[in-house]
C-alpha cells in the first residue's frame, strides 16, 4: 500500500465561515436584539412603566401627565430597537447567501464526482441528465396541478 497524503473534504463550513466575518459589535447587537424579543423584557417595561406612572401621578412628580418625558424615552427606544432589529435582519439576510454559497459549491463538488463515478461505471451523462430532466418536469408539473407524489427514478429507467 502506498503513502499517500490524507484527503481532506474541501467543502466549507457555514460556522468556520460566519465566524470569519462576525465582529464584536455583531454580537452585541444580536443579544440586544435577543434581549428585546424577551418576554422579560415585555416584563422589566410593564414594570417600569407602571413605576414610572404610580410615582408621577402622586409621590414624586417630575413628568406631569401626559407623560412628556416617559413618551420621550419611549420613542427613543423604539428607534433604537428598530434599527438593532433591521441590523439583525440584514445579518441574518447576509448569512443565509453564504448558506446558499455553500449549498451550491456542495451541490456542484457532488455532481462533478457522480458524473466522473458515472463515467467509471460506463454510464452516460448525457442519458442521465435527460432522465433527471424528465423526473424534475414530472415533480414540477405535480406541484402546479396539485396531484404531487413521490417522484420514482427507478419507474422510467
């Protein structure tokens, strides 16, 4: 048996990947944005809020009703929320294309090896495709008329 160097999958990993371009501030914005979408957070603002009105209204008035201030902050919040949420969404928006980067590369590596394994075997490519081109069509034309069933690759062999 001969030495010969050990092979190694080529295919990349989408964590490796997602690691190499996240940065500190990502995570941050990502555990607010966790923290935001919290059922404690709904209950640290019932909390506050009611605090905030209780004190107001009778022992220590600093925000008179209606609550210019309290509105205030409110607001600031929500715009800085909404931004963490839309800065999340593009992240994650960013994420699935470098999934998808990473499904067609797998696809394409796979379907260069079956086509080189077919070839050893001594099957036809060309053959192959057109019986995978009538088994998509078959499934696609399942899918629209809604009479969709498991397609068989063996049943037009």
């Amino acid at each position: 048996m001969t030495d010969s160097p050990a092979l190694h999958p080529h295919t990349r990993s989408e964590m490796a990947v997602w690691a190499s371009v996240r940065k500190a501030q990502d995570e941050v914005t990502d555990a607010i944005t966790a923290f935001a979408g919290s059922l404690s957070f709904v209950y640290i603002h019932v909390g506050w809020f009611a605090l905030w009105i209780l004190l107001n209204v009778g022992l220590l008035v600093f925000d008179s009703y209606p609550f210019g201030l309290l509105t205030l902050i409110v607001s600031l919040e929500a715009i800085f929320l909404s931004t963490f949420v839309m800065i999340s969404q593009n992240r994650q928006a960013a994420r699935a294309d470098v999934r998808s980067e990473l499904d067609f590369e797998t696809n394409l590596r796979s379907e260069v090896w079956s086509v080189h394994i077919g070839r050893k075997l001594g099957l036809d490519p060309h053959e192959i495709e057109e019986h995978v081109q009538r088994l998509v069509a078959q499934a696609r034309t399942g899918l629209v008329d809604g009479s969709a069933s498991d397609v068989d690759p063996a049943a037009d062999a």
